[in-house]
C-alpha cells in the first residue's frame, strides 16, 4: 500500500519507518521479535497519547497496525529494513 504525504508517494515501511525504528531502538533487541516489537510500540502509544497532537499520534497507531500484519519473518526484514 502506498501513502501520499505532501505530494510525495511512500510505502507504508517508508512512512512508518522513523516510529518503527524508534520502538526497535528502545527494546535493544534486533532484529525486535513481532510481539516485543508490537507491545512496545503499544507502550509508546499509552505514554505519549497527552503529550503529542493527533495526527503524529495515529502515525503510531498506524506502524503498530502494519507491524501487526507482517509474519514474524517478514517483521525481521522490516526491522532491518528500517534500520538501514
């Protein structure tokens, strides 16, 4: 699935990227396994949910989707993916 943002086209890993490698770097684990990977982007979610405007907040809530449709293989390339 592709995302236009500000004329620009992304893949969801593109868009989502900066927020996916953020809860990867806060687990110190890598490659993240997917449950780890989804219950501390859930984590990121609770905590800034009054600290950061809506929009940047559903940018969380979307990755932690993505993230949640991936099989473990696929989190594994994506955890790399975004890393690199």
């Amino acid at each position: 699935m592709m995302i236009n943002y500000q004329g620009e086209d992304f893949t969801e890993t593109e868009f989502y990227g900066r927020e996916i490698l953020e809860a990867i770097q806060l687990t110190n684990k890598f490659p993240t396994p997917k449950k780890v990977l989804i219950e501390m982007l859930e984590e990121m979610i609770h905590e800034q949910l009054d600290l950061i405007d809506k929009e940047e907040l559903n940018h969380y809530i979307h990755a932690k989707k993505k993230v949640q449709t991936l099989t473990e293989e696929e989190v594994k390339n994506l955890c790399v993916e975004v890393k690199n």
